[in-house]
C-alpha cells in the first residue's frame, strides 16, 4: 500500500548551474536519458526546460542556469513545477571555482526550504593532492555544511576514470531527503544506477530494521523486522520493474535465514546465547539491547543484498546461493558497523 502511494505522487527534481557546469552530464550519469533529447513540457523556456523522465510524467527534471528570478522569467505552468519541487541539486564546475553569483543561486533556493544538494563537478580536473583544501574553501564560500555537498565527475576524462564519479553519493542523499515524503522509491524507479538506487533503499530499510530491533516487547520485534524486510524486497522489486507478492517476499527471507550450522545465522543464535537468551525465553531485554539492534540491522541488509542478486538472475536463485549472498553481505554489513 505505502509503495503505490509513493507511486501515485509527482516528484519534481531540480539541476541547476552554469551552462559548463555539467548538468545534463549529471542527468544522463543518473537516469541514463540524454536530457536534450525529451520534449519538455509546455511552459518551458529557452532558460528553463522541464521534461518527464517517465512515460508518466510523475518524475520531472528542471534543467535550468540557476535559480535567481526564473520565475518571473516562465509562465503559470512552468511555476507551478517550480512550486512543488522537492529536491535541488546544484552543478558547480570545480575547474572555474565557486562566484558570488552561485552564492546568490543557492541563497535563493534556500530560501524556499527545500534541500539543497552541491556537486562539485569535475573534480578530476583538480590536481589530487589540491581537491581536499579545494573543497573545504568552496564549502566556505558557499555557505554549505559537508553533509550537502558531493564531489562529483559526472562526465570525467576517460584516463582519469572509467566511469561517473560520485553518483551512488548523489543517490543517497537524494533517497534519505526524499524517504520522509514517501517519494525515494518513484526517484530510484527512475534511475539507471540500480545498484546504487538499491544500496541506498536496504540502507534506509537496515536503520528501520536496527530501531525495530529495539522495541522491549517480546516477539514486536521479529514482527516489526520481517515487515520491515517484505516491504524492502517488494521496494526492490519495484526498482527492477518485477512485482512480487507477500508470498515470494517471504520465501526469499526464509530461504535467507534457513542456514543455522554457518555463516552469519550461526554467529547470531551464538551471540544471543552468550547474552543469555534461551530459545522459547524471554526476548525483552536482549530487544532492546545494541545487539538485537545490530542483528536486525544486519540481517535486514543481508536480506535486501539476497534480494537485489534474486532480481539480477531472473528470479531463479537456488536456496544455498541465496544464502551465500545473504551471509556474506550481513557479515560484511556487521563487521563495518552498518
């Protein structure tokens, strides 16, 4: 139910920065759509133009120079994306450095209360040992905490890197932004990045999973945890464009957690048997311990990683592979601290 609400809603994403800044670089490295090659929507301008990124048109891009007066520069329809927009992400070219202009772009979308991202775009073109120094100063001139801003290379020099550089960070702040209004899973539907759209939604759903594994109520827990994973592997499912019911959910949880003689089930049941818990014993305590939450947690991005590999392959994973991949990324997850 919670999925087709976030399905049913408009999502209105905003790109801005300078023409040379790398906008419709960070577009295509995200949704993998050449962004100059999509009819915009009535209202746009030579200056603003904004274009469905589904077939829906629930999912709009604003691709714009910056933020400033463009209102008054764009007719009703146009403004009124503008109004509803849910995200900001701002391109800044690394290679011309922070203006007072941008400074002022970015105090004007402030303003309005929406969050704010800042790419510092092609930061491969800054000398390694220079980019740290280099960000910190920007940051200062922009007036941004570190927490919103991503070093990025949406477009870099193919001998300095393979491939985008950045774009699982950009994914993740957008998703933990977008997750309070229910809109993070239309934005990963969306994007060309499945992986990275997946890693950010197991990691939302593991942080759920830990605080649910905290509940000081006998069996709540495994409740709230396992509703918790159902939702995260129908998300998943939804990312991959497969619909699952409750039923295939659960045989992909169950299947997960079905090795107890090895791997990261076994160091769990010896975990909670050190802590004192006896099967068929009261929960209460150990639920509200760091451990219970850390199992939770733990187990819920090992579930979400099986589920992401169950997608990958069709649907068709055998039991023990679907463990392999669960007790290795629930392993992993435990031993990075989440």
């Amino acid at each position: 139910a919670a999925s087709q609400r976030a399905l049913s809603q408009r999502l209105v994403v905003a790109f801005l920065g300078s023409a040379s800044a790398g906008k419709d670089a960070a577009i295509r490295a995200l949704f993998g759509i050449d962004f100059g090659e999509i009819d915009p929507i009535p209202g746009s301008t030579e200056h603003l133009r904004v274009a469905p990124m589904d077939a829906a048109g629930q999912v709009l891009v604003v691709n714009a120079p910056g933020f400033g007066d463009l209102r008054a520069d764009v007719d009703a329809r146009a403004r009124g994306v503008l109004d509803q927009l849910d995200v900001a992400v701002y391109i800044l070219n690394a290679d011309g450095g922070a203006t007072i202009d941008e400074r002022r772009d970015l105090d004007a979308i402030r303003a309005l209360g929406r969050p704010v991202l800042v790419c510092i775009n092609k930061i491969d073109l800054i000398r390694p040992h220079q980019r740290d120094s280099f960000v910190r100063t920007t940051l200062v001139q922009l007036g941004v905490e570190a927490e919103d801003a991503v070093v990025t290379a949406f477009d870099p020099l193919p001998a300095l890197a393979d491939g985008p550089i950045g774009v699982p960070e950009v994914i993740a702040w957008i998703h933990d932004r977008l997750e309070e209004d229910g809109k993070a899973l239309l934005f990963a539907k969306q994007l060309r990045n499945k992986a990275a759209a997946c890693e950010a939604i197991i990691r939302a759903a593991a942080r759920r999973a830990a605080m649910a594994g905290a509940i000081p109520v006998p069996g709540a827990d495994m409740a709230a945890v396992t509703a918790v994973q159902v939702r995260l592997i129908t998300d998943i499912a939804a990312v991959h464009g497969v619909r699952l019911d409750k039923d295939i959910a659960m045989f992909i949880i169950a299947e997960a957690l079905a090795g107890t003689s090895k791997g990261f089930v076994r160091w769990a049941l010896t975990a909670l048997k050190t802590a004192g818990w006896v099967p068929g014993g009261a929960v209460a305590e150990l639920a509200a311990s760091s451990l219970g939450a850390t199992i939770a947690g733990a187990t819920t991005y090992g579930v979400g990683k099986a589920a992401v590999a169950y997608m990958g392959r069709n649907l068709r994973m055998t039991g023990p592979e679907l463990r392999a991949v669960f007790d290795a990324e629930a392993t992993r997850y435990r031993q990075e601290g989440g």
